[in-house]
C-alpha cells in the first residue's frame, strides 16, 4: 500500500482547474495502489482553499500558508514535509510552469523516478505512463518499477472531479530556505486578461480564413454565441491575434464544452491542444482535412458562407 500526494495549483487568487483533475488523476492511482489519497495546497493564504478542495475521494487535504507566491524552495520543502509526514510514495504535480520547476529537484532529492506530461497511466505490478514525444506525432509508454515515482500530469487530461468530499483538513507549518528571489508583481501581456483556457465555449480561427479583415466574421460569430475567440499558430504568427489565443502544443491546452474550428486543418499541434474538448465542430471546405477524425459534427463548406448562415441562426 502506497499513499499518493496531489499537489493543487492557485494563480493570483485562484484555483486552477487542474487542481481538480489533479484530484481525479490522483484518486485513480491511490486505487491501484490501494492507499489513500493527500492533497496539499502551497504558498500564500491558501486554509481558504479547503472546502472547494474537498472533492470525493481526497483523504486529506494540507493547507501550507508558507511564502506569499509561487517559491521553488517554499514547494519543495512543503512538499517533502508531506511525504515525511504521510505514507506517499507517488506524487503528482501539474504539468504547468510551476510544476515543472519544483518537480525534478522534488525527484532528485528524494531519489524519485519522474515522468513529466502523463497524458494517461495504468498500474499493474508497476506503473506505466503514457506520453507524447516529438511534438505529439508518437505516443509512448514508461514503464516504471516500483511503488515510489513522482509524475507530472498534463492538464485537461482528466475529468475533473466534481461534488462535495469529507476529507481531512490540515493546517501545516514547513519551513523553507529563503531561496532570495521574490515575486515583484504580475504585468499581463496586451490582451491577457482573456483566459481561453478558462472558456466554456471557444470559435477557434485558423489559415482558412486567409485575411486579418476577415477575422471580424469569426468574432461576429463568437458573439452570437456569448464565446471566446482562440486560434491556430499561423493567426498568431501573423500577428492576427495575441499569442494568448493560440491553441496547441506551443500555445494553450482548452477543454471547453464547445470548440468549433473554423479554416483550422486539424494539424497533431494543434490537436493536441483541445482535443479534450467536449463537443469539436469543424468548418472546412477539405472533407479529408484531419480535424474531421476527432470533430464530433464536421460542416464540410466555404467558411464564408457557413458562418454567415451560423451567426444568422444564433442570433
Ligand atoms: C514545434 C511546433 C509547435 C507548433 N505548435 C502549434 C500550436 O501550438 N498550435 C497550432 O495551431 N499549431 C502549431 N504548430 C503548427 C502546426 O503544425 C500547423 O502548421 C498549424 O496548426 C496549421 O494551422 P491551420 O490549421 O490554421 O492552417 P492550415 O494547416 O493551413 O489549415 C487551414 C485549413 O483551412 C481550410 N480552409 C481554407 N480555406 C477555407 C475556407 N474558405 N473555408 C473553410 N475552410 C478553409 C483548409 O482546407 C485547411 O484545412 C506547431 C508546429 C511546430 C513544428
């Protein structure tokens, strides 16, 4: 029996939604390996956290108050507190920016094997981790022995779970070497106050739609239908639209309940930013265009006259 250690995230004051398919990703393992399942969350005023934590099937749930921001030290020893303290073995981080610096030194330091972007695993004797390589055109698998490993999951990978839990909440004080760099203040980048990772619904523009005038048709659309607008490298590259709209490999992971792709062909990077979308619709005049293998409704047609007729029916 091994216990697992989720580690939840926060960014300016929030919870972010991978701290909940953290909690489902975590709750898998802790079955396959028959033990229970802790959830901490680091740095900052983070006791007021807790009840939105407390999702079915989290054990435990340790609120760490030390440091103010994301600190690599202040992670890394909170976290290894935690695993002095509980019986985990394995310890799942988010795929993010944060994750993926405190998780190799975590690794090092308790002598863990790290596999980073997990799409997916399986337990059985050992675990095996699924992730993608060479810019999402392989799938491979890691095979890793043993009980002990450290794991980062890739975010929009899991469901998230849902509902109201009854776990243990702990307040827990770990000291941590001043690491000296602080956190000075945030600067968004123009444009940056649209999350689309964070959208429900996402009308997504691609090459197709082939002049930057044009790109008022898709917003007019988005509009009608109350939706964000995100977009394919080459809208960005262009410098169309502000990098935080694209989607993909380079760009961002979405996982709204609609995503429709408008002029987008569907390439591995793109894909592999939202193919975890719950509803993909796709407009495109190529009926072989590779969007159509994972759309669940595909519009085979001219752009210039389906969106017209979708804005006219929205509205
Ligand atoms: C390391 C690396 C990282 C990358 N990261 C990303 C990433 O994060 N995100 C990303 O998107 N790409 C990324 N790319 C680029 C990716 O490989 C593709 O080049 C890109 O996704 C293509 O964008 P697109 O589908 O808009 O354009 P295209 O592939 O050119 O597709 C345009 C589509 O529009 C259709 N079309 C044309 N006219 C019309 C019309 N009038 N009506 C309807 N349909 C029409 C065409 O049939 C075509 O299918 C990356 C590439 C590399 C090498």
């Amino acid at each position: 029996m091994t216990d697992v250690l989720a580690v939840a995230e926060h960014r300016r004051g929030e919870l972010r939604d991978v701290s909940y398919e953290i909690v489902t990703a975590g709750r898998e393992l802790a079955d396959a390996l028959d033990g229970d399942l802790h959830l901490a969350v680091i740095a900052g005023n983070v006791d007021r956290f807790a009840d939105d934590l407390d999702r079915p099937g989290v054990d435990t749930i340790y609120t760490l108050e030390n440091g103010e921001e994301f600190d690599h030290n202040a992670y890394q020893s909170a976290v290894e507190t935690l695993l002095a303290r509980t019986d985990a073995g394995a310890v799942l981080m988010p795929n993010s920016v944060n994750g993926l610096d405190y998780a190799p030194a975590l690794a090092e330091s308790y002598d863990l094997p790290l596999v980073t972007d997990a799409t997916g695993f399986a337990y059985d004797d050992g675990l095996t981790v699924t992730r993608e390589m060479y810019g999402s055109k392989v799938e491979t698998t890691v095979d890793v022995a043993g009980d002990r490993f450290a794991l980062t999951i890739r975010e929009g990978e899991w469901e998230a779970t849902e509902g109201v839990g009854d776990a243990v909440i702990e307040s827990v004080d770990a000291d941590h070497p001043d690491s000296g760099a602080r956190v000075q203040g945030f600067e968004e980048v123009a444009g940056g106050d649209v999350d689309i990772s964070e959208a429900d619904v996402l009308v997504s523009v691609g090459r197709g739609i082939g002049e930057e005038e044009n790109l008022e048709l898709v917003e007019e659309l988005a509009d009608a239908l109350g939706a964000t607008l995100s977009a394919s490298r080459p809208i960005v590259d262009n410098g169309w639209l502000e990098k935080n709209r694209q989607v993909g490999q380079s760009g961002k992971v979405v996982t709204p309940t609609v995503y429709i792709a408008v002029g987008i062909s569907g390439a591995v990077q793109h894909v592999a930013g939202m193919k975890g979308s719950e509803t993909i619709v796709a407009i495109n005049t190529d009926p072989n265009a590779p969007i159509f293998d994972i759309a669940d409704y595909g519009i085979v047609g001219d752009l210039f006259d389906v969106v017209p007729e979708l804005i006219a029916q929205f509205e």
